[in-house]
C-alpha cells in the first residue's frame, strides 16, 4: 500500500513538473522567435494580436480571438494557426463555430468521438504532442467544461478526448496525453444520503487517442 501511494505522489509531481516546463518553455519560445520570423508570418496572415501557445522545432502553435463575447451568453471566436518551419508555411487551421447545444458536456465512455475540424466550437489553448505532428486543443462553450480535441496535423483527422477538465501535460518518457476530468462523489452520508461534491479523474492516452490507463481518485485510500 506505501509503495502505490509513493508510486501515485511522484505521478502527481510528474504532473506539476510537466505544467510548469511547459509554461517555462513557451516562454523560452516565444522570446526566441527573432522579430524578422514574427514580421514574416505577419505578412504570410498571422494576426499579430495571435498568442503563441506551444512551438518545437518543427511547429509554432498560435490563437487568435476573433471575436469576443458581447453577450451574458455569446461565444468567443478563435482561430488556430500552425507554423511549419521546415516547409516555412503558415496555415490557418481552422475557426471555431457557433455551438447550437449548450448543455453541459458529460462523457458517456472512455473511447474518443471521432469529429471534424467545424466541430470545434471553442480554443483557448493548444500544445504540441511529443514526437508526433499532432496537437491537443482545449476550449469551453457551455461555461463549464473543458472540451479537449487531438487534431493529426497530416489527415487533419479530430477526436473528441471523453474528458471534461482539460489537458494536464504529456510523460518524460513517451509523450503520452495526460487528461483530467472531475466526477460526482458516490459516497453517502449516514442517513444514506449522497456526501456531494466532486474528485479528479486522470486519464492516460497515446498519440492516437487510445486510453491506455485510468485512475479515479475517489477510490484513493
């Protein structure tokens, strides 16, 4: 038992240890990218109001709002946009689109939705997956939930991750897709009634969207 709490305690490390590198590594990026490359994707349509969100030596990942909310309940528009640097060829790779259900997203499985690129109806965030030409991208429209898509950048194939809470980095080693999801508690009090409230989901995926482990931590000791 001490050697799976120990084994779970440097997994959640991991995990802190991961956002904080991918933080510190945009930055390092972003302060790398000379000003002759930025006015070059400029002229090539790069709006120059878009963010860098990831970059490795192949991509640069950027988001551009659009178009913000003017309403209690209207829809901020993003455009992504990735830089090849090796065919120096910048392409908007999609806008997103207004979302006509917006009720509350809950994942009935464990296996990606396979969708298109119109599909995705909010971005705020896209990183780059180890080792491949592929990127996760988060977004929430129904002001609750994180939905999480992988986007090969080759097919331009999208799969919709059955999670709610966003990405949480990628291993060391592989470059496996680390998601986190809440759920409801099960618990129940005494009186039999529900305890309430909320716990993380970690789930492990590879490059193609396969879920390869689980672990709910409401059943932690």
């Amino acid at each position: 038992m001490l050697s799976a709490k120990i084994t779970f305690r440097h997994f959640l490390f991991g995990i802190l240890l991961m956002t904080a590198a991918s933080s510190y590594g945009q930055a390092v990026w972003n302060s790398a990218i000379s000003s002759s490359l930025k006015d070059s994707l400029y002229q090539m349509g790069l709006p120059k109001t878009a963010v860098l969100t990831d970059a490795d030596y192949d991509l640069l990942v950027y988001i551009n709002i659009d178009k913000k909310p003017t309403e209690e309940f209207d829809s901020t528009i993003s455009s992504l946009y990735v830089f090849d640097m090796t065919q120096r060829k910048l392409s908007k790779l999609f806008t997103t689109t207004l979302a006509t259900d917006f009720s509350w997203y809950k994942p009935h499985s464990t296996a990606c939705t396979d969708c298109q690129l119109t599909d995705i109806h909010a971005a705020f965030d896209a990183k780059i997956v180890p080792y491949h030409r592929k990127i996760v991208v988060d977004g929430c429209f129904d002001f609750r939930n994180t939905f999480s898509y992988l986007i090969d950048l080759e097919t331009l194939s999208v799969k919709l991750f059955p999670t709610n809470a966003g990405l949480c980095g990628f291993t060391h080693e592989e470059g496996y897709i680390v998601m986190n999801s809440y759920a409801y508690n099960t618990a129940l009090l005494e009186d039999g009634t529900p305890a309430g409230g909320r716990h993380t989901v970690l789930s492990i995926f590879d490059e193609n969207g396969g879920l390869l482990k689980m672990m709910d931590l409401e059943y932690l000791p």
